[in-house]
C-alpha cells in the first residue's frame, strides 16, 4: 500500500475499537499510515455505531462479524445502500442526507437521527439508485432487471405501461415516495425499462431496455421539461416532455470514465496526499445536484488492485471515502470551523471483515454515515452502514 506523498497535508485518525493499524492484504501498499513525526496517530473507541439491514429495517449491533448471515444475491435484487448524497449545506438548518436502500427504502439522516421511510408496493421487486437532487429535493431511479427479476415477464406487469416507473420523487415532509415521470411518458416500446441515467442538469439521457419474449433491445433517448420537474406526474408530464432520440455512442458520453487529470480541482487538492501512483475510480457527486461523474486514474502496467471510491463537494467542505476505509476531508462541516486552517484530514475508519467494503457515505452536521456491504462479484450479502460522530472524534482532537 502506498505512503502518502504530501506529508504535511495530512492527519491519520484512526477510528476503531481493536484494529487501528490493520489494513486489507490485498492492497497493503494504498492503505497503510504514514510513519512521519509530523502525523498525528489518534484512536477514538466511543464514537461510532454499527447498523445493518434485515428484510424489514435496520438494526444496531456491536460488530459487523455478529450480523447474521445473509444469502448472497445479485446487487441489483440486495438489500444494500445502493446510492447516497447530501443536501447542500444552509445557512439556517444542519443539511439532511439521504440513502436509497434497494428493495426497502429510503433512510433520512439529520446529524444523529435516523428515520427510515418504506413503500412495499414501489421498492420491494424494483431496483432502485441513481440519487439526484432538484432545489434540495431527492430524486431517484427504479427499474426491474430482465436477468435477475422474474416479475417483469409478468403479464400483470409487462401489459401495464403504467407499472413500468422511472423518475421517483421523496416528499421529505411527508415521508412518502411518488412517480413524476414513467417509462411510457418517453417512449411507446412495450415492456420497457429505463435502466440507466444521467442528468447534467438540464438533459436527461436514458438508455432504454425492451423486453420480449424472444429477445432485449435498446434505445437511447435524451430529454427535458418545459415545466418545473418537480411539479410533474406521470399523469400530466407528457406535454412537457421534450424527447429526442440518441444514439449509443451519445449516451456511453454521458457515462464515461474521465481521466483524472479532469477531476475537479477541489478533488485534486484533497486528494493530494494519495499516491498518483496507484489505480483508482472515483465517483464525484455535488451536494444537492445533479449526476455523478467518474474519473479514473488509469496507471499502465499497474499490479496494484483498481481501488473504488466516492467523494462529495459541498460548499463548505469535500471529502472522498476509499473502499479499504479511508476517510478524506477538507474544510469546514456546518457550524463549524474551517480544520487545520484549510488542510487535508485522512480519517481511518474501523476495518471491515474480509470480502467486505465501504461503499458509500454521506455527512449530515457533524455525522458520517458509511455504507458497508459484504461482497462477492456481483452479489451482495450482509450490508448495512456505520455511523460516527465527528465532533467528537475530529473536532475535539484537532483546531
């Protein structure tokens, strides 16, 4: 694993109960401390909370080693933490965050409170993801996979346009999810399925998956409103839809791998001190927008594991989770003061079980929540997130 290059940058606190030195065999060299005079080593024991999902909810438990067994299943069937974001910060309340869990729900997180919001009917046989915000309200995703879902070939459900949902939006008020737009608004192909996204902010571009009884198709579309998309229904969006047909190559665009050289600036900056030398994805998503972006840091002949990550930039602050557990983060969370005058922070959390990874996170206040999940290709296990408290694990060991 590497060391990291910008000694001066960074601060190691290391966040767990047994293990605060461990780090994955598999890519010793990326996630190892740095050994300087000039690091400080921190170990915090009382400042985060272990949570993972059962069929129904989620439970609070000591270790992710206790979670029972879960059967493993294709990620898009899982119960798991399937995308997450943030608010942009306020000047008068603390932002909330936000997970999608597919095939249960959405959890509602405000600094330490914890609220789950479940919809049988819309999450339990669709694959849902692809968190997006308009003016601070969530959007989401959901579609059923012709692989792995054996209710699309039901004839309830494929001769029924109107089962066939796409754009989702949470009312965070009063709970409760709601269709703005559906597959059938944009294209008159039975059976179909928006299996994919992306919104730069004013286009959506959508690839489109058909099922028969004898084979798939795909087609491309990109489209905007003419009316506020938040006053939307599937009922009423038609006459203000703008819809254009795209093709492969128009959408893969969209979707893209960047090279990392085109990473935001703040990302660069915050991620200074990690070693340019080794292989990794990450995912960039702004606080209260639009689609995420990925940028890769593509390095030839590399014998070293692709390291996964997310990162979000908020106004005030951004920070950048790797999947081994190592927590980026710059500037100042809400209400609070800028750290280390501007300075990186490199935040270790508690080390996962082996074939687990962190998958996600989201800050609300001073709360980190980091999504964990039990991995195996392209099934999932045990998931569930962790929660930490920053103020007192960040704050009150660093000006």
């Amino acid at each position: 694993m590497k060391k990291f290059n910008n000694f001066a940058l960074l601060v190691i606190i290391t966040i767990s109960v047994l293990s605060v030195t461990g780090c994955a065999k598999k890519n010793k060299k990326a996630i190892e401390p740095a050994q300087e005079e000039n690091i400080q080593n921190i170990e915090i024991k009382k400042n985060h909370n272990w949570y993972y999902f059962t069929n129904q909810s989620y439970k609070q438990i000591d270790k992710v080693e206790k979670v029972p067994p879960q059967t493993f299943v294709p990620w898009t069937e899982a119960i798991r933490i399937s995308s997450a974001s943030c608010q942009t910060d306020s000047d008068i309340n603390v932002n909330k965050a936000f997970a999608i869990i597919n095939r249960l729900g959405i959890l509602t997180l405000e600094e330490d409170k914890i609220s789950i919001s479940k919809d049988v009917n819309l999450f339990a046989d669709r694959t849902a993801g692809n968190l997006i915000f308009l003016n601070n309200r969530p959007l989401f995703s959901v579609y059923k996979s012709s692989f792995f879902n054996d209710t699309i070939t039901d004839p309830n459900y494929k001769n029924q346009a109107e089962n066939h949902l796409f754009l989702v939006q949470f009312d965070d008020i009063a709970k409760i999810s709601y269709p703005v737009i559906n597959c059938n608004n944009l294209t008159q192909a039975p059976n179909s399925e928006i299996t994919d996204f992306n919104w730069d902010g004013l286009n959506f571009y959508c690839s489109v998956k058909s099922i028969t009884d004898t084979k798939n198709s795909f087609s491309y579309l990109k489209f905007k409103t003419t009316s506020p998309l938040l006053s939307l229904s599937p009922a009423s969006s038609k006459e203000s839809l703008v819809i254009e047909e795209i093709s492969v190559d128009d959408f893969r665009a969209k979707k893209a791998l960047l090279p990392y050289k085109e990473a935001p600036q703040r990302i660069k900056s915050l991620l200074s001190g990690f070693s340019q030398d080794l292989p990794f994805n990450i995912e960039v998503k702004s606080a209260g927008g639009s689609s995420s972006r990925i940028y890769q840091n593509q390095i030839a002949d590399s014998k070293e594991k692709e390291l996964q990550a997310k990162a979000i930039l908020s106004p005030s602050w951004s920070a950048a989770l790797f999947e081994d557990g190592t927590l980026y983060l710059e500037g100042a969370l809400p209400g609070k003061h800028i750290l280390r005058g501007g300075k990186a922070v490199a935040i270790r959390l508690p080390k996962l079980p082996v074939n687990f990874v962190y998958s996600d996170f989201v800050i609300s206040g001073t709360s980190l929540y980091a999504a964990w999940e039990e991995s195996k290709f392209y099934k999932t296990g045990r998931s569930g997130f962790l929660q930490v408290n920053l103020d007192k694990s960040l704050y009150s060991k660093l000006l």
